[in-house]
C-alpha cells in the first residue's frame, strides 16, 4: 500500500506542476458550451477534475482524509460548499430566480477554484518540490510576458471572452488602442495575475542571493511593463497596496519612499494608465469634462428614457436624428447626451456608471430578497465587478461569512509560517499575505474570485503556502 | 443565553416561513376599471400570469397590489418592493414582454409578486415615445397594460429552506468559533 501511496504523491506532484503552469498558459479556448451562459467548460477543468479525483483517491488510501476532516481549514471550505448547496436549492425552488443547471454549474466552479488549495496543501510535501514549483511558475510568468508584447508588437493571436461571440475561441488580433491580455483572456485578468506575481517576486527578491536578484529584478521589471500596459488602474493601486504590505511585513519599512517615488514617477509619465487615472479623477469624482449635448431635440428627450436609442415623437422626422453621433467625428457613434466627448473620459465613465448603476444595484436588490442565502450563483447574471457584493446577492450573509472563515483561517495559519527558520519560506509567506491583500482590493471592483484563471492560481498560491507547514525537510 | 436566542429565532423563522399566503395569481383580484387580457401567453401558457389592460399607471398599480399582498398575508408590514430594469420583464414575466418598468413585491424567504407595466403614454396622455398607440383590447381602448407573475413556493420547500439556514447558522457558529 505504501508503493502506492507513493506513485500516487509523485504523480499527484506532477500533475500540479503541470496546473501551476497549463492554467496560466493555456488560452482560453472553449472545450463545450453550457446552454444559457458563455461560461464554457474547457480542457482546464478537465485536468483539475482529473487530478481532484485522483487527490480524493489519494487522501482515502494513504490515510489522510481523517486528518484532512479534522482539518479546521477544510471544515470552513466544506462548510461553505454546505451554505452554496443550500443557497442554490433554495435559488431554484424557493426564489426562482436561477435556471438550476446555470447555477449548478458555476457551483461546482467555485468548488472547483477552492478545492485546489487543500489539494496543493497536501501534495506538495518537500522544500525541493517547492522550489521546483516556483521555478516553473517563474518561466510560466516569463512566457506570459513575452506573449503579451508579441501580441502588442508582432501581432500575435489573441484569444478573449470579454463577450458572448469572442469567447466562443474566436482567434483575434489587437486592434489599435486595445489592451494586451496574453493568455489570460481580459486584460484585468492579466493585471491581476501580473499584480499578483509582482507582489509575490518582490518578496522573494529580499529573500534570494545575489545572483538570483538580478533575473528576479528583470522578471518583475518585464511584469510591471506588460502591467501598465494593461492600464488596469486597480491593479495598479493593488500592486501598490501588495508591495507596500511585503515592505512591512519584511520588515523592509526603509524602501517604502522609494517604491512610493517611483509608482508616482511612473504615473506622471504619459501612458494610457495615466490618461485613465487622470479621467477617473476629473469625471468620475469631480464629474468635470465635456459632455455631450445631443445635436437635436429628439436626443434631448431621448436621453431621458429608459432606452435612450429607442425614438421619440417629436416635430422632427429626419432619419439623420436618429443617430447621436456621425461616424465620421471623433465621438463615438453610440455616445448619449450627458456623457464625457473624450473616448478615455467616455470608457472610464461608462466603467464606473455600470457598476454604479446596474451591476452593484442588482447585487443588492439579490441580497434584500433573501439576505441569508442570497438568490443563488449565476442569478445576478455574468459580472458584479465588486466580489464582496456579489458574494452577499449570491450567497447572503451565510455564504460570505464561510467565505470569510475561509480567507481568515488561511491567513491565521500563514501567518504562523513565519516563525519559520528559512528566510525564502518566510519571505514568501509575506508575498502571499500581501498577495492575498492585493487580491481583495481586487475584488472591489473586479470578480477576481470568479475569473477562473487568476482564482484558481490564487487558491493554489495559498495552497502552497501552507504546504510549506507541513515540510520534511524545512 | 446564545442557545435561547438562536432556538428562538429558528422558531420564529419557522413561523414567519411556513405563514400562509397566496397559493396562485388568481388570489390576487383584477385591477380596478380594467378588461383582463385573453391574449396569448396571458392566460393558461406560462403558469400564475395574470394581465389587464387598464388606464391605471405605476402610481396607481404597484401600491395597490402591495395593499393586496400585504392583506393576504396578514402580516403587520408591507412587503419590499425591488425595482427592476425594465428588461428583466423577459426574465421574471416571460419572454418579449413589453416594458417601461417592473417592481418585484418580495417577503423575504417567501414568495414574489412580479408587477410589470407598459405604459406607452404619461399619465396626462401625451405619448413617450415614437410609435406609442393604445390598445385597442377587448371591445375598449386603454392607456396601459399590467401585467402580472407569481413565484409560489411549496411549504416543503420553505421548510428544506428553513432547516438550511439554521444548519448553516449553526455549522458556522461551530467552526468560526475553532478559527477566529
């Protein structure tokens, strides 16, 4: 039995190293659709499903499950696919407001993100295995970047799901203006995945010798680059709250003036990033800007509908008034009367106005109608843009208080990890910490716990982390 | 003390979930001064729709089937009214329902009463939008047309519900209090 035992801790090894770099990597091609929702299951899944199963094989035969039962991490995650059951029962029976396979489905996502972690956890059981794995992931984040800027600069294929038509695989190429995404399907995607290896290579770089400084510096120089040309503000402010958090927790508080100077002289430098930045400022707190006025008095009274396109009964009947803009100008042809003229201006206010006004809204209205379990995963459709909110609509107070045991058992264990004696292990316990920082501020206006790649890859980060606890060797 | 106010509060949801309401649309009674609607997917096609043609607007409609609601519930407070953007109407109501606004009527953790209107005209007659024209329905000529839906629930499965929602209270209070 031991033999096997054996196979099985290798092979399982194996098959997370080979996640730690396929999900990241692979793009996101779709493998089948769900009917009702462009959420596909891909060949990702397919892999995770295989290597949980295995895991499960693993935990009965070697013994294990009692002790991962006893576990009070996992009694937290089991509790919390408890309340999500109970919360998509009561969805589909009680609130009608889920179709139940829909529900189901991104059920079993979220169970499928966080099991990872457990399953890192107990797989990975040597410092050796470690190392390995963060070398991995350090030639994977390398291969991200070079992907990006072969999308940027030599037209490389780009693969999105940023809407019903691109995600069905459709291979695409950057048009002039738009974002690099790499693999990772979104460029928010990629500037959280980016803000997180950032974080986390920020802290192993106190932590390594010198000869491992300078190709660390480079990678996370290359990372920052291919960041900004995300232009994900929040990232940005999320790398910025990580890295700051390293500094502390390092004990390293003497480079926080520096890191401070040069994310501002960053931000001064103009950049898209910056253009954003400034636009956020201007029009969506100081609601400054020019706005448009609509050329007829059909758009005037047009704008106050519900559907501003749809046409009015005005003394004009001129085809030309239907359209807002004229195609030919520098304003967008679907603008509408009261929006920002300037296209920057005009994308960061829409960014913020439909969170403000429908995606938050809906979150909340879920949450009123049933406040303890939420009206069930998938009811307030694709995106919340904020995870907190989306998580109380979803699974009400119960299913966010699980998942907030969750998140604090985690923390409160690595936090123990630093008594450890080695400096990397104690160093990149502090970068998951501040990664996990840098992550919920995330999720204040992104669904980072939902965007399977950057979710899954944060649960595995988390995961060994706390393998780190149970070392032979360490 | 925790024990108490916890099996009280088991109790009293019990009570509040399992309270008798409206069993189907038709307990809830036709709008005043409206002709009820025989068409197409207003009747027997999508279960407890309900829809009137009527000079009655938002003002008017969704207070008094709150009034309804409230009264056949016999509870002491009104239900939450939830307004909704007009195109959920083909989510919550069914499929190319027309729209200008729609208020979900909710008891929490019970049953929802779907109000959706289509008022192609401001309550002094003068029309919204391009195209506005009133309906010609049932030998007469209205302004608007609500349309109704109601969620129903069995008592089995506010009970499942119920026995969930204290299981995960509970299950919490065990394991929180072995993390925090």
């Amino acid at each position: 039995m031991q033999k096997i035992t054996g196979i099985l801790e290798k092979t399982l090894f194996y098959l997370v190293l080979f996640l730690f770099v396929f999900i990241p990597l692979y793009p996101k091609f779709p493998l089948f659709n769900v009917t009702g929702t462009f959420v596909a299951v891909r060949i990702e899944d397919i892999f995770i499903g295989l290597t949980v199963s295995l895991w499960a094989v693993y935990l009965v035969i070697s013994n294990q499950l009692r002790i991962f039962l006893k576990d009070k991490l996992s009694l937290a995650i089991l509790l919390f696919f408890f309340i999500g059951v109970v919360s998509t029962f009561s969805a589909v029976f009680l609130t009608h407001t889920v179709f139940a396979h829909i529900s189901i489905l991104h059920f079993l996502r979220r169970v499928e993100f966080i099991i990872l972690l457990p399953l890192i956890a107990t797989v990975v059981k040597t410092k050796k295995q470690f190392i390995i794995i963060l070398i991995f992931l350090g030639l994977t984040v390398l291969a991200v970047n070079l992907y990006a800027l072969g999308q940027q600069y030599l037209d490389w294929p780009v693969i999105s799901t940023t809407n019903s038509e691109f995600s069905k695989g459709l291979i695409l190429r950057l048009t002039p203006g738009a974002r690099v995404n790499s693999t990772f399907a979104g460029h928010y995607d990629l500037a959280v995945f980016l803000a997180m290896t950032i974080v986390i290579l920020v802290s192993l770089f106190f932590s390594v010798s010198k000869k491992m400084k300078i190709p660390l510096l480079l990678l996370g120089g290359l990372s920052f680059l291919v960041l900004m040309m995300t232009a994900a503000r929040l990232s940005f402010a999320a790398l910025l709250i990580g890295i700051l958090s390293v500094l502390v927790l390092t004990k390293k508080t003497k480079y926080i003036l520096i890191i401070l100077i040069f994310m501002a002289a960053v931000l001064i430098y103009p950049s898209q990033l910056r253009d954003r930045f400034i636009s956020t400022i201007t029009v969506n707190i100081f609601k400054q800007g020019q706005r448009y006025e609509g050329k007829t008095v059909d758009q005037q009274v047009r704008s106050k509908l519900n559907i501003p396109t749809l046409a009015i009964k005005t003394s004009s009947m001129s085809a030309s008034t239907s359209a807002f803009a004229s195609s030919s100008g520098n304003i967008a042809t679907d603008i509408t009367p009261g929006e920002p003229i300037n296209t920057t201006e005009l994308g960061v206010y829409r960014s913020f106005q439909i969170r403000l006004q429908i995606e938050w809204p809906r979150a909340i209205l879920a949450f009123f109608k049933n406040p303890f379990l939420g009206t069930g995963y998938s009811s307030i459709d694709i995106a919340t843009d904020n995870d907190f909110l989306r998580s109380l609509g979803e699974t009400g107070i119960l299913g966010t208080a699980a998942f907030a045991l969750i998140i604090i058992a985690v923390w409160k264990k690595i936090f123990n990890v630093f008594k450890s004696n080695s400096r990397l292990i104690r160093f990149f316990s502090a970068g998951v910490l501040s990664m996990l920082i840098a992550f919920i501020v995330n999720g204040l206006f992104i669904d980072v716990f939902e965007a399977s790649k950057v979710a899954s890859l944060f649960w595995m980060m988390l995961g060994l982390n706390l393998a780190v606890l149970s070392f032979k060797d360490k | 003390m925790i024990k108490k106010v916890f099996i009280l509060f088991s109790v009293l949801l019990l009570i509040y979930m399992l309270w008798p309401g409206p069993g189907q649309i038709s307990d809830f009674k036709a709008l005043p001064s409206s002709s009820k609607s025989k068409l197409e997917g207003d009747t027997i096609q999508i279960p407890n729709v309900s829809a009137y043609f009527s000079d009655n607007f938002r003002k008017f409609v969704v207070p008094y089937y709150a009034d309804l609601y409230q009264n056949k519930m016999n509870f002491p407070f009104p239900p939450l009214r939830l307004n909704h953007p007009p195109e959920y109407s083909w989510i919550a109501i069914k499929k190319h329902t027309d729209s200008t606004y729609i208020e979900e009527l909710t008891y929490p953790l019970r049953d929802s009463l779907y109000v959706n209107g289509y008022e192609p005209f401001y309550s002094d007659g003068s029309p919204k939008f391009w195209g506005s024209t009133k309906f010609e329905e049932n030998g007469g000529s209205w302004y608007t047309k609500t349309t109704l839906r109601y969620y129903p629930s069995a008592s089995l499965i506010r009970i499942l519900v119920w026995f969930g929602i204290i299981s995960s209270f509970y299950l919490l209070f065990r394991v929180g209090r072995k993390i925090i």
